[in-house]
C-alpha cells in the first residue's frame, strides 16, 4: 500500500509534459506488478485467516470437549474435598491436642528423669560414703589387728629371745661347770 502512495506521489510531483509513452508503459507495468503483489497478498491474507479460523474452531471443539470429560472428574474432585475438609479439620485438632499431650508428656518424664537421676546420684553419693566408711574401718581394724599381734608377738619373741639367751647360758654354764673344777673358782667369778 505504500509503494502505491510512493509512486503516485511520484507521478504528482513529475512535470507534466515529462510523461512520455515509454514512461507510461513502464508506469502501467509498474502498477500492474504491485497490484498483482497486492492480489497476492490478499489471497494469502485470506488463506490465512480461513486457516485460523479453522484451528479455532478446532480449538473450540478439543476445549468443549475437555470440558465434557473433565468436568466430572472435577465435581467429583471437588466432592470430595468438601467431604473430607471436617475430616481435615478433625485430624488438625486431635494432632495439635496430641502435640500438646505429647509436650506435656515430654515435660513430666523430664521432670520425672531429673528427680530419679537426683536420687540416684544423692543414693550413690550415700553408698560410696558407706563404702569409704567401710574400708577406711576395715583399714583401721587390719591395722589394729595388726599392733594388738605384732607387739605382743614381738614382745614374746623377745621374752622367747631372752629366755632362750638364757637358758643357753644356763646351759653352757652347767656343761662347764664340771670342767672348770680343775681351773678353779676364779674363772666362772670373772663371767659372772
């Protein structure tokens, strides 16, 4: 459509008298070729919307019926949703009032948990000062045991020492007894 303007306003601005047959041949098949652009054109332009037209309604049939076969399928969908939206709510509330149950039940165990773990450690602390008791009792009996043996052991191991020393002296005394007659009284004074 604008070169039909471009060339007209062309011709417009031409010189009258310049227009000769050889230009107006040339005008004419320059005409002629756009207007069989422009027939061409508007076939295709018609082609084009007969085309359109057709996958539109081709659209239309596919979109009725998807909505036949879905609509079902979404009521039913939708019933059912309705149906189970109590049913939702209902398993909402009893899982909150579950968790709070279950919270509280948490916090009564914890508490239970720390007292037990209190007497525990308070009943531990009281056996391992009953088992420190003990031995340090049992430590002091052993060594108790041990002095109330060992002096008197060792004090009769003395006294057992010192009669022993005693008796060997006795006894060497009483075999040289008789032997020293002959040496005379002054060498059993002199020992003594």
């Amino acid at each position: 459509m604008e070169a039909v303007r471009i060339v007209m306003s062309g011709m417009w601005l031409q010189e009258t008298g310049s227009l000769s047959s050889g230009n107006s041949r040339w005008l004419v098949i320059f005409v002629g070729v756009i207007a069989a652009a422009m027939i061409a054109q508007a076939i295709s332009v018609a082609v084009v919307a007969l085309g359109a037209l057709k996958a539109g309604k081709r659209a239309l049939d596919i979109v009725d019926d998807m909505r036949t076969k879905l609509m079902p399928m979404i009521e039913s969908t939708h019933e059912m949703v309705q149906d189970a939206r109590p049913k939702v709510k209902i398993i909402t509330e009893n899982l909150v009032e579950t968790s709070h149950v279950v919270r509280s039940k948490a916090q009564e165990f914890d508490a239970t948990a720390s007292d037990l773990n209190m007497k525990a450690r308070v009943q531990a602390a009281r056996v391992d000062g009953m088992v420190t008791s003990v031995l340090n009792t049992t430590a002091d009996i052993s060594e108790t045991l041990q002095r109330a043996v060992k002096v008197p052991a060792r004090e009769f191991a003395g006294l057992v020492n010192g009669f022993k020393a005693g008796v060997e002296v006795l006894v060497g005394r009483a075999k040289g007894f008789g032997r020293d007659k002959g040496n005379g009284a002054r060498g059993r004074d002199t020992e003594w």
